[in-house]
C-alpha cells in the first residue's frame, strides 16, 4: 500500500534542533494510517535547513517510529494549523 505524509517542520537554531510538531500518515485510500503527536526532533539544525532536507528527516522519522515507508516526494509540509484541522477532520468523519 502507498502512503503519503503531512506534517509541520519548524527550527530551533538556538538549541540547533529541527522538531516537527504533528506528523499525520494517510493511506492509498485517503484513511488516516496512523500520526505522529510531537513535538519530536528529527535532525540538526545547521544554518539554511531546506525543505528537502526536511523531508528525508520526517522519512527516516516515520520509518523508525510507524515502520511506514512513505518516499520523499509523497511528503508535504504543511502549517500546523492546517494539520490540525485535516486530523480532526479524519477522526471526526
């Protein structure tokens, strides 16, 4: 089955921590899989973080913790407000 991954990514330069705060795992079929609560940091923060980078962190980050392969192209960055609302919305239908 594939998956796809939608989650907010913020930094920390002062502590050179990049956290994500809410990670949310939808199947093939449009199904909530599973979510990652946070905040959790997923890598180091040195300097100019992009987005790519951010997006290879929060794979290896839901492989380890929801033994989900998700490919790096199938993840979106979101703002947590909006991720908020989408995991109401799954667990509210």
């Amino acid at each position: 089955m594939k998956y796809r991954a939608f989650a907010a990514v913020y930094h920390f330069p002062e502590e050179q921590r990049t956290k994500t705060s809410m990670v949310l795992v939808v199947n093939s079929k449009g199904e909530l899989h599973d979510y990652i609560p946070g905040p959790l940091t997923i890598d180091e923060y040195e300097g100019r973080y992009s987005d790519k980078k951010a997006k290879f962190a929060l794979r290896e980050c839901i492989e380890e913790k929801l033994r989900v392969k998700v490919g790096v192209e199938d993840i979106k960055l979101m703002r947590y407000e909006d991720l908020g609302k989408m995991l109401f919305k799954f667990q509210n239908k």
